[in-house]
C-alpha cells in the first residue's frame, strides 16, 4: 500500500468516532461518493460499479447499474489509476442507454488518486445508492467513501520546523488527503509554516465550490469544515524531518 494511502487510512481511524458517536445527523445536502486509488501492484483491471437512483416520466422509482473495466499496469501510479478509471466510466455514463432521457445520471471528478462520484444533476432527483470496486490481479485494494449526513470541523497543523528534506535526505512534502483529492506542498528549508498552510488551503478551496476552510495566522491552524456537500473525510501527514503532521477534529454540530 502506497505512503499516501497509509497516511489518508491512518487518518480515518480517528475520524471514524466522531462520524458515529459524535455527530448529529442531518439531511445530506449533497451525494458525493469517493475512490481512494492505491498503487497498482501488478497488471490487471479494475471494475467500478455504481447504482444510482431516480424517478422516471411515470412517477416509479428505478435503479440503474452502471459498470465500467479499466486496463492498469503495474507501472501505473495511484494517479494515472484513477485517470484511467474515470475515462472508463465517464464512457460508459454517457452511452445513451445508461441515461434517462438523454441525461447522465452521474458525474466524475477529483485530483491525485481519488475520484468522486455525484448525481450529475441533470436528472433531479438521481442519487448515488451504492459505489463498489473490483480489482482484478492488480494486488491492491481501492476504498470506497460514502457520505455520511454529519458535520463537524477539524483543523491541521504542524509541529516543530520545515527543513525541506526527509531524514535520507530527499525533497520533502506536506500533504492533505481528502475525500475530494489530495493537496500536496513540495517543502524547502526557505518556507514558513504560515506559508505551508496558505499553499495547502489554496489547493484544497480549489477542490470545489463547496469547500470551506480558514486559517488562524496567529495560532497556525489551518481549519476545514467537514460537510457532505465539500470535504467530509481527511488526513495529514509529512515527510519533512523537522515536523510533524497534526490533522484532528475539534467540533462538532
């Protein structure tokens, strides 16, 4: 399992206790699914499957299953998993016959290794019931996100000093992983800690409309909201050899 993916699962661990006993539950705003990609191990193919919801012209509720196959090798990265993947199934939502009256039922999008999965809006009341993978002699395992109707925030941080190379001596980074894609600083010894933050949160507000995220210049904090509709899973972590990630949630709603 790739650096990225232990780092993002780790992260999730913690998550998970607010997401079931700390949080109220709440109307889900948005439908938004996510796929963490893992490096491939070896070549082979990976199928998604997604079952989506809606009403047809006659008032009767129907579910359509839509499956999309995607060739990897095992030269590719989580990354270039995922473009892959996603051209696969954005081929097959726009086949005529995975449509309702010309329209997509769903809609792709995400950066890095993970890709999101919505309603794509043209049908009105399409939702996502169900996202499953399948990876076929690729020795990896993708995760599978689903939204969750709860709210709360976090924040992340660092601890300690950047010196812009890990202990071996290579370029170190920051990264942020999210249920929406990954923001990922390149660090060097020049750079602040209020200037990794500003970097991070430029990346993540770029995600989507729906992102919401502050920074505390004076405490060093940089806080995101967790929210269906936005980023509502995430997990920090560095290479740098003077710091050390802090990714944690503070409040919930």
């Amino acid at each position: 399992m790739s650096r990225r993916t232990n780092l993002f699962i780790a992260m999730l661990a913690s998550l998970a206790a607010f997401f079931v006993l700390g949080a109220s539950s709440a109307p889900q705003a948005n439908n938004t699914w996510s796929i963490i990609f893992d490096d491939p191990g070896s070549g082979g193919s990976q199928t998604t499957t997604i079952t989506v919801s809606y009403t047809d012209s006659q008032g009767v509720k129907r579910e359509k299953e839509i499956s999309a196959t995607a060739q990897i090798t095992a030269a590719d990265s989580s990354a270039s998993k995922k473009e892959k993947v996603q051209e696969a199934l954005n081929t097959e939502l726009s086949k005529p016959e995975n449509q309702v009256g010309g329209n997509s039922l769903a809609a792709t999008g995400g950066t890095g290794g993970v890709m999101t999965i919505t309603p794509s809006g043209q049908v009105p009341d399409a939702k996502i019931e169900d996202v499953e993978t399948d990876d076929e002699r690729t020795g990896e395992k993708d995760k599978v996100l689903k939204p969750t109707g709860k709210e709360g925030l976090a924040q992340v941080s660092l601890e300690g000093e950047v010196v812009g190379l890990t202990a071996s001596g290579g370029p170190s980074v920051y990264e942020v992983d999210t249920n929406l894609g990954t923001a990922s600083v390149q660090l060097a010894s020049s750079m602040t800690r209020l200037q990794v933050l500003k970097a991070l949160r430029d990346q993540l507000d770029a995600m989507g409309p729906k992102v919401v995220t502050w920074i505390d210049s004076e405490k060093l904090i940089l806080f995101v909201l967790l929210k269906d509709d936005g980023i509502y899973t995430l997990g920090a972590g560095s290479t740098d050899d003077g710091l050390r990630a802090v990714c944690k949630v503070i409040a919930t709603d």
